[in-house]
C-alpha cells in the first residue's frame, strides 16, 4: 500500500506532462493549419464573384499590376484593414493628393470608369495637364467652360456640333477640328487644300467677291493664299514677284492702287 502512494504522485506529474505537451502540439498543428490555408488570389472568386468580371473589362492597370492580395493584404477575422488606402500604391503627383478619390473613381475595381460631377474643372487638370496650359497661354471661351461640360463621361469626345452651327452644311468634327484645335480655337490652322466654303460663312463678303472675279485668283483655295495661320496676310510679290518695270514698282509700290482689291482684281 505504502508503494501505491509512493507512486501516485510521480504518474500524476507524469500525466501532466504528457497533457501538457498534447496541448503544445495541438496548438501547434492547429497553427499550422491556419497557415497552410492562407488564402489565394484564385479563392477571391468563390466569395466575390463580380469584382474579378469588372477587373477583366474596365480594370486598366489595376488589371494588369496587380492581384486581389495586393491590394486586400487584409481579411477578416485574421485583419481588420480589407479595404485599402490609395495611397498605399498612388503618390508622387498632384493628382494623388486630391481628397475624397471616391468621389469620381466610384469602383476601384474600374478606375478609369469616373463618374463625373457637372462642374469639374481643377481635379482634371491635375492629370490633363496640357490642356491646362492650352487655355492658359489661349484664352477662348472654351477657357471658360469646365470640362465636364463638354466631356460628361471621361475620355468623351463631344461633336462640335452639339454646341455650334458648322459652317457650311456636310461638314464634319473632323473638318471643324482642321482648323480650330479644340483646347485653343482662336489659333487657327490649316491645310492648303481646306475648302473656301469652310472660310467663306465668316468673310461673307469675300467669298461675294472670289465669287465674281474672272481672274485666276478665282481657282484658288482661301488658305492657298493665307497660308499657315489665320489671319496670314500674304504679299503680291509672294506670288508674283516684280511683274511690272522696277521704276513702275518703285513709283507705285502698292500694287492695289491699280489692281483696287486682291479677291476681285481689276487688271
């Protein structure tokens, strides 16, 4: 009996022993565990299937750089921080230290898919820089509209003609676009072979006058004279040299005292 309670106590602490190293290794296979079921990008899907649709149609570089796992480091239980910042990826320019980027890149998911506000004019030049200084340098009242007024959906590109008459009937944007550049319409420039029924709408009386002259003048296109930029002024002698004898030029220099207007000439 006295060896019975001799023993007791040993088997006890060696039963203590054994459960306490049972519950080291369950814990640790049990970590272990966890660990082995790390999520991947391919486990994303089963969950959110709708995210990874939109990524494959309008993801832009989200779609190419990045995974699911790049951006969601984070998911819960194991972290609270799912739903990242864009400054973990986007800094560096002006455009990333605007507040609130949800406000137009309402679906990270498709960030270039903005929606637009009806008076934004500032944001859009922190990444359109370019046109910024096109308005600047070329005050127009294009300058004065913002550029949600005419682009209402990003990467728009507005017909001229959802704001002003063409000029003469058929033409086209592109035809419109040939002369006024859009972001500085004041500079205007142009091909030789521009049409004369392009510039005739607005040198009306001109146009009257190209219109009855029986010279060669007639032939030629508006622009293949006022070549360049408007309003080009071209000199007679650019074409026609000296026609006449010097001593004629030189009491006579200005060759419309005889020839009276260059659209109409009198010979």
């Amino acid at each position: 009996m006295s060896k019975i309670n001799k023993t007791m106590p040993i088997m006890k602490v060696v039963l203590a022993v054994f459960l306490f190293t049972a519950m080291v290794t369950g814990y640790a296979l049990t970590a272990g565990a966890v660990e082995t079921a790390a999520l991947a990008n391919s486990d994303c899907i089963k969950c959110h299937p709708k995210e990874p649709v939109t990524i494959e149609n309008n993801g832009g570089l989200h779609k190419t750089d990045v995974t699911c796992l790049d951006c969601h480091e984070e998911h819960p239980p194991q972290g609270t921080e799912a739903i990242p910042s864009c400054a973990n990826c986007h800094e560096g320019k002006s455009h990333y230290d605007l507040p609130e980027c949800l406000s137009c890149h309402s679906d990270p998911h498709a960030p270039l898919a903005l929606a637009l506000s009806d008076d934004l004019t500032g944001p859009c030049l922190t990444c359109h820089e370019p046109q910024g200084t096109e308005f600047k340098e070329h005050p127009s009242k294009h300058g004065d509209e913002s550029c949600t007024s005419c682009h209402t959906i990003h990467k728009e590109i507005p017909d001229c003609s959802v704001c002003h008459e063409p000029h003469a009937e058929g033409q086209t944007a592109q035809d419109c676009l040939g002369c006024h550049p859009v972001h500085h319409p004041l500079v205007i420039e142009y091909p030789i072979s521009t049409s004369r029924t392009f510039c005739t709408p607005c040198h009306e009386e001109i146009g009257n006058l190209m219109a009855q002259t029986t010279t060669k003048h007639q032939d030629f296109t508006c622009a293949f004279c006022h070549r360049g930029s408007h309003p080009m002024m071209p000199t007679c002698i650019a074409c026609h040299g000296e026609p006449h004898s010097k001593v004629t030029h030189q009491k006579m220099p200005d060759c419309l005292e005889c020839h009276l207007d260059n659209h109409n000439l009198a010979k």
